[in-house]
C-alpha cells in the first residue's frame, strides 16, 4: 500500500560508527539501509547524531569504524549523486537569490542558457520568482531555506539529504512544503534521508523513521509508518495519521529515557 518505491539499497549503514577526534563517541554500531525512491526519516533528541550520520553519507565527515555505502560506491566517490540541505541554510550574502541558485549549475559547468531556465523553473517551484533579485538579508528565514532547497534541487540530484530542512518554517509554510516535497519526490524518484523534531512531519513524509537514542548515538528503533497517502489533502486530519503520530511519539520518550 504505502510502498512504491523499488526495493534497491541506495545507502547501507554497517556496524557504523564515529568517533570524533575531539569529543565523545558520536555514533555507535549503526545498521539500516535506505532503498531507492524512499523517504526516510532520522528522529532523535539533540546530540545523539543526526547531523553527523547525514555528513558521513554525504562523505563530509569520515567514518570512523565500519562502513558506509552510497549506490555501492564510498560517500567520498558518491558526491556526485548526493545533495545535502543544511540545518542553518548558507546563501551567499553578496548574491542575489537567483544566483544563490546558480551556484551548483554554476560550479557545474553548465551553460548561461540551461542555467537561466533551470533556475527559473526553481524559483517558481519555491515559491520564490518575485524575489528573484533580492539578496538574502531582504529576506524572512523561511524565503532563505526555500532559496537553499531550489539551488539543492537544480543540479539534479538523485538523493537528497535534508537535515531539518523546514525547521524555521511556520506550521502553515512548512505543510505546504511537506506536501510539495512529497509531490516533487514522486515526480523525480529521489531517494530522501530526512532530519526533523517533528514526529508528525516525519510520519507524514516518511514509509519508515530511524530513531535513533543518545550517549552515544544508536539506533533505538526502525519504525514502519503504515499510511494511505493516496489522498493527501485528507492525510493530516485522518485517524491513522493521529495513530502513528502517538505510536512514534512513545517509541521517541523512550529515546530521551534511554
Ligand atoms: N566537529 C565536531 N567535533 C567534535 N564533536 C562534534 C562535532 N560535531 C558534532 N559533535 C558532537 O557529536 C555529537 C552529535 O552531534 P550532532 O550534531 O550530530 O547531533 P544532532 O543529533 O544533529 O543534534 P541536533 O538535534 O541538536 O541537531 C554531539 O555530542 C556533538 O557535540
Ligand atoms: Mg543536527
């Protein structure tokens, strides 16, 4: 019902660890595999390692005990194919919203032509074609984080790593963008690893949810969101949706207990 996409391993996690070479063991004996086409979300309480499990993925940071794979390749070698959007959204002060989302095409290669289309085409998916021309200190947080998710999606990328990508969102915003996400995603088949606090986000996004327990960072629990997204606009407002949302909750006290 709820699975549509294929069952292929995009991402395997084995016996993974990391230890920082200044600082406590980060993450301990991570196992999970995310399959192509997959929304995945991490939930845990803060400092038990989301970020870091998102950079050894995007081979931003190394791994330091067992093994990570990104399409059977090393994350280093899979760059390629991954684009990472940061917890606190980096624009270039002295760039336009327009050229903020040029960078990647830009530092691609790509011509003056394809890139003037392609970021067009993202500003009106964001929402964002008015402020073309505006740079980031003209805009609200919420504008930032649309302009770093449009410049993520226009060189693309296959996996998308979203590290709580909405966070600075208002709940109407951010619903808006959850839904879209889940459009664009069906749309283009990415593979997503997801970041968030919010359990109702993470079941409503998400066919499974990794939650993860702190001291040091583990996995406490894969959960299954069992969900009909057929209909979407009548997701949030359902039983289930309630269902899963108290289900996830309890299994997350136990990770701030454990
Ligand atoms: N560069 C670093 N050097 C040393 N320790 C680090 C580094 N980055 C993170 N840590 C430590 O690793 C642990 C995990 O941090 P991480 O940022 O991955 O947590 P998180 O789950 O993303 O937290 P939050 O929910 O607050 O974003 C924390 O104890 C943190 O202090
Ligand atoms: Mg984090």
């Amino acid at each position: 019902m709820t699975t549509h996409y294929e069952i292929v391993p995009e991402i395997a996690c084995t016996r993974t660890g990391k230890q920082y070479r200044q600082g406590a063991e980060a993450l301990r004996d991570i196992n999970f595999t995310v399959y192509k086409g997959e929304i995945l979300s991490i939930l845990g309480p803060s400092g038990c390692g989301k970020s870091t499990l998102l950079k050894m993925i995007a081979g931003l940071t190394s791994v330091t005990s067992g093994e990570i794979t990104v399409n059977g390749m090393t994350p280093v070698n899979a760059r390629e194919l991954v684009s990472f959007i940061f917890q606190d959204a980096t624009l270039l002060p002295w760039r336009t919203v327009k050229r903020n989302i040029d960078l990647g095409l830009e530092l691609e290669g790509a011509t003056r032509e394809r890139r003037d289309g392609k970021t067009e085409e993202m500003l009106a998916l964001v929402g964002l074609s008015d402020v073309a021309g505006r740079y980031p200190r003209e805009l609200s947080g919420g504008m930032k984080m649309r302009v770093s998710i449009a410049r993520a999606l226009a060189t693309r990328p296959r996996i998308l790593l979203m590290d709580e990508p909405f966070a600075a969102l208002d709940e109407m915003t951010r619903n808006r963008m959850n839904d879209e996400l889940l459009r664009l995603q069906k749309q283009h088949g990415w593979t997503i690893v997801f970041v968030t606090h919010s359990v109702a986000e993470a079941v409503f996004l998400s066919s499974r949810i990794l939650v993860l327990a702190p001291n040091p960072g583990r996995v406490l629990e894969m959960v299954n969101v069992e969900l009909d997204r057929s209909n979407l606009a009548e997701v949030r407002s359902s039983d289930a949706f309630e269902q899963e949302v108290s289900r996830v909750s309890r299994i997350l006290r136990g990770a701030h207990l454990a």
